[in-house]
C-alpha cells in the first residue's frame, strides 16, 4: 500500500482558507454523527437532522449539492478526506488566493454531485467531501505536474520513495485508484471523476485565459512546449528557412546533403534538450545548450518564454553579448509582448553598462520609457539616459 505524505512545492503564504474547510468540515461531522451500537457492533449512522442534506440521486434537492459534501459516514471517512485535502488543497488555497479557493471548492463538490447524480443508478444517499477533494487534487496536477510527491510505502517493511505530481495523480489516484481497481462497495468512483474532471479542465480554462497567473511548469506550459517541439519536428521533416519558419515543401521532394540532413538532426536534438532542460529548472545548462544552438545555425528562435528565460539567464551568467542578441531575437519575433518595454530596458542597460554600445543603449532606453509604468523601472531608465547623455 501506498500513500502521500507531502509535496516539495514551498508555500508563499499561509493556506488559511483550507485550514478553515477542514475545521468545517471536523466540526460539522462531530455534530452530525451518531454512532448506533448493534449485535454487530457499532454502526455509523447519521443524526436525524444531518439526514436532509444528503445528496438524493434520485430524487436531489439543490441546497444538497453543496451539503452532502461536508457530511461523512465515519471516523476513517473524515479523516481520510481530510488528510488528501491538506497533503493537496494548501498548495492550490496558495495559487488561486483565499476567496479563489473557496469558490472552487464549493463548486468542485457541486460538479462531482452532478456527476454522480448523471452517472451512478443507486439511490443510495452521497455524503462526503472527496468529489470536492478529487477536484482540488486535479487542480494541484494542473498546476504543479512536475513536483515531487513524497510516498509512504509498506509491505512487510516501510520506506519512502519520490514520484513527479503527474504520474502518481494521473495513473495512481485517477486511472488506477478510480478506473481499475473500482471493486469496494459504497464508494463514489463516479463522484471522484467527476471531481477530477472538473479540477483539470477548469484550471487549465483559468490558465488559458490568464485568470491565474501561469509558471513555466505548470501542464499549460507543458503542453505548449510539447506543441512547440511538435511544431519544429514538423518543420524538420517540410525543411526550413533561415528565420526558422516552415516552407511549403515537403523534404523528401527535394535533395538534401548528408551534411544539412545532420544538421537538421542535431537542431532538433539540442532544442529538445533546451526544452527539457528548462521543463527540470536547469536554466543553465538551457543556456549553454542555446549558445551552442546559436552557433550551429544563428537564426534558430525559441518559442516565447523560453527565449525570455534564456535571454535571463545569459544575463545572470554575464553573457554580455549572448544575452544581447537573445534580447534582441525576442523583441523581433514577440514584438507584441506585453512587457516589451522591460526587455528594452533590460537589452538597453546592457548595451550601456557591459557593452558599451551608447547608440544602441539609448535607442531601446528612450523606447522603454515611454511604455515604462513601474515607477522604480522608470526612475531606472532615465538615470541609465541621463548618465549616457553625461558621457555623450
């Protein structure tokens, strides 16, 4: 058997708004249970005015909806849920803000009740947060697929092993956990995906849209990148130009040298391994990769963030010159780059300070001050103008 004990992403702020969910939901489970004892032993029942918010399949109130999601059948039910919602819900509480978080919740439960409602032909009562929990836990693949999920392991004897977010979510607690392995009565498979489902799609709605603000790890990142690498793999096999973009003709209708179909080879290996190294944080050696694609073919461009991660990179390495062109690549092909004006600040402090190219310098320095707004980047730019005006 195997469990999660916690993740390797670090919080920015304290996750008050799941911490207070979880205290609802010990609190209303204390009111509302009753435990009956029997010949059998004792039985876990529900308090006669708990009954009314259970979710009916069958015949379902709307207030039920959101109800039965704080109501649980047990001391092993509670306790279960409420330790998945910590292990999960504290890391999406931090990235969607308080008020964010509670609304998702709310309305994960709400989804996964309708999901069950549609799916599942019992019309034994639902009660339990786990369709709710099953949504934030979709949300946490979503937005960190690529941490490291610490799993508590024992069979015959304990240890502990590291597994990335996407692969224990995505095959353990969904494929296998909900799919496969749906052999233990009373459980509400059906509820769970359902809560999966809406976790998954919502966020990376959110994402798309930039209602919450994306990172570079995050599985819309993920997919752009593979997308990216889809798109170049396409434009090895039509051939292309030397500004990187796709022509209309298919390789094999025209002759390539052994030495331009190596060539082709190795782009594509280093921009994959650019990528890769950029997907594991390893900006460094992204950057020594990009030097050496550069030097194989100087019109190679990256795809958006990568390009501005590189270019931020070179800087942080004093890679005066690489870091230039980088910038200056950017500016060219993303020119409608919201932040545009901070990357001209950025290549124009460059030119100035380590290149001492004062024409260039205050050619990008005068174009970012009229876009600037931060009042401290501002102030920036026009001492960075003043003293080359001072050193004319």
């Amino acid at each position: 058997m195997i469990l999660p004990i916690r993740t390797n992403v670090v919080l920015k702020k304290t996750p008050y708004m799941n911490y207070a969910i979880i205290v609802a939901n010990i609190a209303i489970f204390l009111l509302s249970w009753y435990p009956v004892k029997t010949m059998q032993g004792t039985m876990d029942t529900l308090r006669p005015w708990a009954q009314a918010f259970q979710l009916s399949p069958s015949e379902p109130a709307l207030h039920q909806f959101v109800t039965y999601a704080f109501l649980h059948a047990g001391i092993g039910h509670i306790l279960g849920n409420m330790f998945f919602l910590f292990i999960f819900g504290n890391n999406v509480n931090d990235k969607l803000g308080h008020l964010g978080y509670l609304c998702f919740y709310l309305a994960g439960g709400i989804f996964a009740g309708f999901g069950h409602c549609l799916i599942h032909g019992s019309d034994i009562p639902l009660v339990g947060a786990s369709g709710a929990i099953a949504a934030v836990t979709g949300a946490y693949l979503v937005l960190f697929p690529q941490t490291l999920i610490t799993v508590i392991w024992w069979f015959l004897i304990i240890g502990t092993f590291d597994l990335p977010a996407f692969y224990f979510i995505g095959f353990k607690m969904i494929v296998w956990d909900n799919v496969i392995e749906r052999r233990t009565h009373n459980v509400a498979y059906d509820a769970h995906l359902s809560g999966y489902l809406f976790g998954i799609l919502s966020i990376m709605l959110m994402l798309g849209t930039g209602l919450i603000q994306r990172s570079a790890f995050d599985m819309w990142s993920m997919l752009k990148r593979w997308n990216q690498r889809r798109q170049f793999r396409q434009m090895v096999e039509e051939g292309f130009d030397g500004s990187g973009r796709a022509k209309k003709v298919v390789a094999r209708q025209r002759e390539l040298t052994p030495q331009q179909e190596q060539q082709i080879r190795d782009i594509q290996q280093i921009r994959d391994q650019i990528a890769s190294y950029i997907d594991s944080g390893n900006m460094t050696s992204a950057a020594e990769k990009y030097i050496e694609l550069t030097r194989l073919d100087s019109a190679q461009v990256l795809g958006r963030a990568q390009m501005l991660d590189v270019a931020n990179q070179l800087m942080a390495m004093s890679k005066w010159e690489e870091c230039a062109e980088a910038y200056e690549k950017f500016l060219i092909h993303y020119s409608s780059y919201h932040y545009s004006e901070q990357v001209e600040l950025m290549l124009g402090v460059v030119y100035a300070r380590y290149l001492k190219k004062n024409d260039l310098a205050a050619k990008y320095l005068e174009r970012a001050q009229i876009r600037l707004k931060d009042p401290g980047q501002k102030k920036m730019c026009l001492d960075e103008l003043d003293r080359l005006k001072q050193h004319g």
